[in-house]
C-alpha cells in the first residue's frame, strides 16, 4: 500500500512495523514527547516488502538496538516516578 500510494508520513505503535515499514523511525520520550533519537532505516533490497525485511539479518539488528534504548528510558522514567511517591 505505501508503496503504491508514496506515503510520505505514517505512525507505527510497534517496532515491527515500524523497522519493516519505513525509511526512519523516529523515538520519542514520555509525556511530553521529545524526540530522544532517529533511525535511518536501510535494508539495500531492491525488492522490500515487511516480509522480506524481516528475514533480512539487518531486521534484529535494528530491533535490538531501539528495543535496548526503549529499555533504558523506560528505566529512567520508572525512577524518575518512584520519586514522586517517596514520603518525606
């Protein structure tokens, strides 16, 4: 479908789709959203489909590095509202 129609601009809620599907991923921070880091996002495949991307050895690569980020920011907001409910 995006390729047929060009899209220029679509939102994943997973990184799957989001690896799978476009030319950069984009991850933003918690409420309120930042951006905190972009991907560029390159398969060298003449003939990319969500299918094939995912077979490509470059798909876990992509996945492990944004899903270790995730993770870390995760982290650091769980701390951050951990010391919203200390009592003093």
């Amino acid at each position: 479908m995006w390729l047929q129609k060009q899209l220029r601009n679509c939102l994943f809620w997973h990184q799957p789709e989001a690896i799978s599907m476009s030319d950069r991923v984009i991850v933003l921070s918690q409420r309120p959203a930042t951006v905190k880091s972009i991907y560029e996002i390159d398969f060298e495949m003449e003939n990319r489909t969500p299918l094939n991307c995912r077979e490509n050895p470059k798909f876990s690569r992509y996945f492990n590095l944004m899903w270790r980020e995730l993770e870390k920011y995760d982290k650091a907001a769980n701390k951050d509202e951990e010391k919203k409910y200390i009592w003093r």
